[in-house]
C-alpha cells in the first residue's frame, strides 16, 4: 500500500478488510436457503433507514415507469429491489461453497437446448447482462456451460479487498484478468474464439466516450461502447442473458438469442440493441434491478429534461453527445 495513503485511512481499509474476511467465513456456514430470508429482512431495514438512496431509488422508479404504479407500488418494489441487492452480496460472500453440483441444484438454465451456435467451441461470444438478479454469478454459471473464461477485475479503492473479491469472482476457477490492460488481452481473447461477461447499464462521463441510448421510452443515458466495438473488431456474438427468479428460491438463467451484428452496424445502434433485449425483463420484474444507482446522471436541456429524476444536471458534454 502506498505511504501517500493517510494513517487513518489505512486503517479504514485494514477494518474493511478484516470485516469482510469475516463476513465472508459467518455467511459461508449458512445453508444457501437461509440467504434469501436474510437478504430480504437487510434489504428492507436499508430501505427504512437509507433516506438518500431510497429517494434516489424513488426518483428512478417514478422516471423510469410514470404512473404506472402507484406510490405504495413503487415503495414495495424499492424495498425488493434493496433485498436482491442485498442478496447478491450475500451470495458473493457465500461463494466458497459453489461447485458444479450446487449451481445445478440452484440454477434452470433455459435458451441452450439445443446448445445455440454461440456455444460452439472456438466462437468468440460477449455474454451480456444488467445490475440485474444475481448478476455477480452470472458469470459463473455461464462458464459451467461453456468452460472457463477471463474475469475483469475491479479496481478498488481499497487494494486491500480486491483480492478478495477475485478469489469469490474466481470460485469454480475463472481466470481474474487486471483491468489495466484488459481491452488488448479480451480483444486477442476473443479473436482466439474465447467467450467473456459484461455489464452494460453503468452511467459512465461524457468525457469516457460513451454511447447515449434510450431507456424506459425516453430516457437518455450514456453508456459503455466495448461491447459494440468488441463485436465488431473480433466477431463475437452478443448474447443477451438474464437472471430472474425461481418460485422455490433458486434462479432461472435465461440466454436470449444472439443479436444480429452487421458491419454496417454503429456503436450505438449495437448497444441500443443490447439495452433493448434487457429492458422488457425489468418490466416483468422492476424489482430485480439496482434502482439505487444513480443511472440517470445527465438530462437534456431545456423541458426535454423535465422527465428525469432530481440528480440529474445538464452537462454540455451530454448535449454534444446527444446532438451527434
């Protein structure tokens, strides 16, 4: 760690790290069943004492579906929301006990009988998702069925956790790949006809080179291009997957049909593309998906941005953006 780090704060990660440690050995010695209950109950203590984010978390939802719902409505779904959340850390934690067996006892996969072309052996494939369900195993049981593949590491401000993390990300032996660097190493990855996971609804700068898409009808957000560009330089196919909940607890890991790429394509009518395969699943379960997030940083000038949640600011980089 470097000596530029303040004493204090040094010891704030040392904490963090001895405290996830130990959470980590707490929740590996409960029963996987016992997760969802304890989720559900620390999502909704969160939820009730968590006043910004739950208003974040509020704002999003009345943007993202208007009247739709009513008050009490976006309320419940808010604290369900919290309790997913909740549940994919705990479930992080609890990944020490994964094996193949266990996946297989928690996960229906649909979408790969027949196995789909994607899934051939030496055909490059981006298997994408959202903040959405247990996204944190998806990558996991992606390679149960397709082999073992990269990870990207996170990079933390506290180096003293990262580790950590890879070792829960890696459980069934993925390989953690270092973030710097990692669009040269996934590019001759893929173009060796390997597969790879990715997020795609992170709010990233207009000064990181984004693509602005449009969500839930209207709303404008600038997201990651990589999965796009990735596809087009390597031919990778693009899977869209999700993670939706199963009536005894377990999850249903659903793999949607490849997206048609063609050279023609732009980047950002490939992520459009991407967003739009995902967004009908967080209108059948609104509540799977991360609202707390802050996915709405930038609105458009003008009554144009009237629509957006109250975090939102102009920016004059988001509008040369939009303007093309």
């Amino acid at each position: 760690m470097q000596s530029s780090v303040p004493f204090w704060k040094r010891q704030r990660y040392k904490l963090e790290y001895f405290g996830l440690r130990a959470a980590s050995g707490l929740i590996s010695l409960l029963p996987w069943r016992w997760i969802g209950p304890l989720a559900n109950f620390i999502g909704s203590l969160f939820f009730s004492l968590d006043r910004h984010r739950r208003k974040v978390t509020l704002a999003n939802l009345h943007a993202a579906f208007g009247t739709k719902f009513s008050e009490a409505e976006l309320h419940t779904i808010g604290r369900k929301s919290y309790g997913v959340f909740a549940r994919t850390a705990l479930e992080l934690l609890w990944s020490s006990n994964l094996s193949h067996t266990v996946l297989d006892e928690i996960i229906t996969t649909e979408g790969l009988d027949p196995m789909p072309a994607h899934g051939a052996e030496g055909r490059p494939a981006l298997y994408f998702c959202l903040h959405a369900g247990n996204f944190e195993w998806l990558s996991q049981i992606t390679c149960r069925h397709f082999g073992t593949f990269p990870v990207i590491a996170q990079k933390l401000k506290n180096p003293l956790i990262g580790p950590l993390f890879d070792e829960w990300r890696s459980a069934l032996g993925q390989q953690i790949m270092p973030q710097k660097g990692a669009m040269l190493r996934t590019i001759r990855h893929l173009k060796e006809g390997g597969k790879m996971g990715m997020l795609i609804d992170l709010n990233l700068k207009p000064s990181e080179g984004p693509v602005v898409i449009r969500c839930f009808g209207g709303l404008l957000t600038p997201v990651t291009r990589l999965p796009a560009e990735l596809a087009l330089r390597t031919g990778a196919a693009l899977v869209p997957v999700e993670c939706l909940p199963r009536p005894d607890g377990g999850y249903i890991v659903r793999y949607l049909p490849e997206l048609p790429v063609t050279p023609s394509s732009t980047p950002q009518e490939i992520a459009q593309a991407c967003w739009d395969a995902l967004e009908p699943g967080l209108h059948a379960h609104p509540e799977l998906w991360l609202w707390s997030y802050k996915h709405w940083r930038y609105r458009p000038s003008g009554a144009d941005g009237d629509a957006y949640p109250f975090y939102a600011n102009e920016h004059e980089e988001f509008q040369r953006l939009i303007a093309g």
